[in-house]
C-alpha cells in the first residue's frame, strides 16, 4: 500500500510530511523534508505563542499587587483622607466665622442707629439757654479765661479724665 503525498508548485509536500512505503510486505514511513515555508510558518507560531504568553504572564504580574504598593496605597488613602478631614473643618470654621461677622455687622448696625437716634433725642432735648439760666439759678456762671485750660489731643473725639488736673 502506497500512499502518495501531494506537492505544491514548489514541489513541496502539502499535508502529511511522510511517506509510506511497502517492500516485501513490510509496511515503512519514510519522514519528508518538510518545506521551508511551512517551518517558517511554524516558527511564527510558535513565536507568537510565546508572545501571548509572556504578555499574559505580564498582565498577570501587573494586575498582582504587590504587598509594598497597597502600602503605598493605604498611606496614600490616609493622607487624602487627612486632607479632606481639614479642608472640611476649615470650611467650617470660615463658614462659622462668616457667620459671626454677620452678627457683628447687624449688631454695630443697630448700635450705630441707637446712637444716632439717642444723639438726635440729646440734641432736641435741651434748650441750651434754658441750661444756662438754669445754671445760674444754682450759683454757676460763665468761667473766665484764666480759668479755661486748653489741651491738643491725639484724638478730639472724646477726653477721659483719669485724674485730677493741677491748675
């Protein structure tokens, strides 16, 4: 039993690179040079098996995480962590602080009206002349101008008299 092999233009063997041959009898496989197109083909391959192996294998020591690097990333998380926590007590502590200066604004609003008002009441209140008569009525009069002593001020908007002023 005789099975051919079958060549392509190349006179190359296609499929089965063996022949079988029988002589008295006796059944033989003779191996065939195999072409050098298909062993090229075969390197190809079997180079790009490994290939796909090595990136497989890179993929899977790139997704392990290594013991040092969840470190890192724990460290990491904390001192995010840490950062968020005071960031948001400073915006409370602004937020808390805008709201105080809030109150003092409406609050020295306030006074400042009451002051106004109370010096408008001060103002139309007393007569000055009905003062002075009334002054006189209890034995005061006018000074004279050794007894005025004249003072320069830092600041002429009020005088507080902590002692008594040697004359």
């Amino acid at each position: 039993m005789n099975q051919q092999v079958a060549y392509d233009e190349n006179q190359s063997p296609i499929g089965k690179y063996y022949k079988v041959a029988q002589v008295n009898g006796r059944v033989f496989v003779e191996p065939v040079k195999v072409p050098s197109h298909v062993l090229k083909a075969r390197e190809k391959q079997k180079r790009l098996k490994e290939e796909a192996a090595a990136v497989q294998s890179n993929r899977e020591r790139n997704a392990a995480l290594s013991p040092r690097f969840i470190a890192f990333l724990t460290v990491a998380m904390i001192a995010l962590i840490l950062v968020c926590a005071f960031y948001l007590t400073l915006q409370s502590q602004l937020t808390e602080r805008m709201k105080t200066v809030s109150s003092m604004q409406t609050q020295l609003e306030q006074m400042i009206s009451d002051n106004d008002s109370l010096e408008s009441r001060l103002a139309t209140s007393g007569d000055l002349n009905a003062v002075k008569e009334e002054a006189g009525n209890l034995g005061m009069s006018t000074p004279s101008k050794e007894q005025i002593v004249t003072y320069s001020l830092e600041n002429p908007e009020y005088v507080v008299q902590y002692e008594n002023v040697n004359e």
